[in-house]
C-alpha cells in the first residue's frame, strides 16, 4: 500500500494484454458481407429480441475500414470472390472472420461451377456456423467464440 | 385461342419452315428453323387473333447424350416461351440448332426482354445469337472458359476469378 499513498491514486496493476485484449473483445464493430438468407438472419441477431449488444457487438459498420470483426454471410459466387477478398484487405489489423451459415464454409448444397466452395479458399476464417440458416443464439455463440480467441492472444506481441 | 388452333395457325402459315409439333400435357411446342424465328415471332405478335405480346422467358437445351441422340438431327434448341396479356394462351417455340456454328437470328427489337435472355443462353450454352448488340457473358465471370450448362462441361470444373469483375460494376451497354 506504500506506492498508492506515493502516487496519491488508486491504481490496479495488470499485464499489457489483458488490457487490450478486455478493449478488444467487448467493442468489436462488425462488417456485415451479407449475400443471401443468412444476412436476414443476422438481422434477427442486432434487433432487440436477440441483440448482439449484450456482447458489445452492435455497432455495425458498412465500412471495412472501421471493423475488426468480418461477418460473411451467404452464398459466394466465384464472381464475388474477389470483391470478398478486396473487403477483407481493406480492414485494418487486428480482424476476425465469422463464416456464417453453410453455404460460407463449405458453398452448401451448391455443389457447382459458380459457387466458391467454401470462403476459406479466399480469406483465412476464424470460427465456422452450422446451420442453414444458423438460429441468432448461434451466431451470438461465435461471437463469444472470437472472444475467447481474442483473450488468448498476445496483443502487445501479434500485432504491431 | 386453344393450343391446338394456334399451333395450326403457324403450320398453315409457314408450312415447311416448321419442322415438327408435338404436345405434352396439354403444353404445344413447335419446332422451327433458326432463320424462321424472327418472322414467326412477328407474325404471332401482329396477328390480332393472336397478340402474343410478351415473351416469357428464353432458354437453351443441349442434348448431347439424349436417349435419341442417333436420330437427332441438332444438337442444341432455344425455346422461345410467348403469351399473350390480352387472350391469356401462350404457346412454345422452339429453334433447332445443330451446332455451336449455327447462328440464331436475335430477336431483341421485337422483344426488348430478350437482349438479357439471349446473353444468358449464350453465356449457359455458347449459342450465337447474329444482330443482338451486347452478346457478352452475363452470369459468369469475364475469367470463365467454355460454357456451364453444357453436358459436356465438367461438373466438378471451377474456374476462379482474379480481380473484381467490370460486370459488377454499372453497366452501360453499347446498342449498334
């Protein structure tokens, strides 16, 4: 107690980490990359009833340059692929990527010449959603996903 | 108009320019040569009786590996579907196409919906369509070799894209 009554604060000591991290995966501003059905579904998740706010997730930027958090949801076409992949460039690091639903993980049941199979064949993807459309408690379940990756990270270290 | 009475009206009117007629379901199609297209779709169209003032959809066939595929004589058809707003009855053109060689009159200044149509059968089958003023892909990508719907496109073929496509962006076609 002898250094608060030097200082003349209150103060708690903790590593660099875990303050960033704290930052981090409680304000993380998603980017919504919707394509199909599943963006109907995430409307569901940012309204009221099942509202990503709760885990600090509601604001939601038009703008990859003002998100961490890339949430793809639906059908890729091989033509869109590109457009994808220039998306995800242009966020800033640290980012994230949310695979919604099974037509981003796998391209579903489109088994065919136009439908990337899979979105991690473009950009490197962190959590992966079953379903088709995935229910909202799902998508809120990667968001906590991602923050759990986030609290393991290094992030005086990773990034910078 | 029944479907029957409107397929004889064709048949009396362009006699040997028909190839064949058949129904299913109650569903009339008449089989026509590539070059007769344009005056039988004018021809339903300006006929009173007829009126056939809209053009439904247009699409290609491929039947390569057909179960009569040693009989047939084309290989590819594009099937005109035309129906009219004011009779309500519609009936089914369809254009034989031997092969990718053949050339099909576009009938796109007769009905303006068919510029996309046609781009499309193109796209999905490499039938050409002679006159249409922007036959260019317009559901793959500018990157896509050869054509999709074919049967002898393989399935399980992929072909990626390497930057954004200029058909994402705004369009501006160019008319002759």
């Amino acid at each position: 107690m002898g250094l608060e009554a030097q200082v003349n604060q209150p103060f708690i000591a903790t590593r660099m980490d875990e303050v960033i991290n704290w930052g981090r995966k409680y304000s993380m501003w998603p980017m919504p990359f919707g394509t199909a059905c599943c963006a109907i579904e995430f409307m569901g998740v940012v309204s009221s009833r099942f509202d990503v706010s709760r885990f600090g997730a509601e604001l939601v930027r038009f703008s990859p340059r003002q998100a961490d958090l890339l949430l793809v949801m639906g059908t890729i076409t091989q033509k869109m692929a590109p457009v994808l992949k220039q998306i995800y460039d242009q966020m800033p690091n640290p980012k994230w990527v949310v695979s919604m639903g099974a037509c981003a993980s796998s391209g579903g049941f489109y088994d065919n010449y136009s439908v990337v199979q899979g979105i991690d064949e473009i950009i490197p993807v962190d959590v992966y959603v079953a379903g088709c459309p995935p229910r909202p408690e799902n998508v809120i379940g990667a968001v906590v996903k991602i923050m759990e990756k986030i609290d393991r990270e290094r992030a005086a270290v990773d990034w910078k | 108009m029944t479907q029957d009475e409107i397929v004889a009206r064709i048949q009396s009117h362009f006699g040997a320019r028909v190839l064949g007629t058949y129904s299913f379901r109650g569903q009339a199609a008449v089989t026509i040569a590539p070059e007769a297209i344009r005056d039988v779709l004018t021809f339903l169209r300006n006929t009173p009786e007829l009126a056939f003032d809209m053009l439904m959809d247009v699409g290609g066939v491929d039947y390569l590996g057909y179960p009569d595929e040693d009989d047939r004589e084309w290989r590819f058809e594009v099937a005109y579907q035309v129906y009219s707003v004011a009779k309500n009855h519609r009936v089914r053109l369809k254009v034989a196409v031997r092969d990718e060689t053949v050339k099909v009159p576009s009938v796109w200044d007769l009905f303006g919906i068919a510029n996309w149509m046609e781009r499309e059968v193109y796209d999905m089958f490499g039938i050409t369509f002679s006159g249409h003023p922007n036959l260019r892909r317009i559901m793959c990508h500018d990157e896509f070799v050869g054509h999709a719907l074919r049967k002898d496109y393989p399935i399980n073929r992929r072909q990626k894209l390497s930057q954004p496509s200029e058909n994402l962006l705004c369009e501006k076609p160019e008319y002759a």
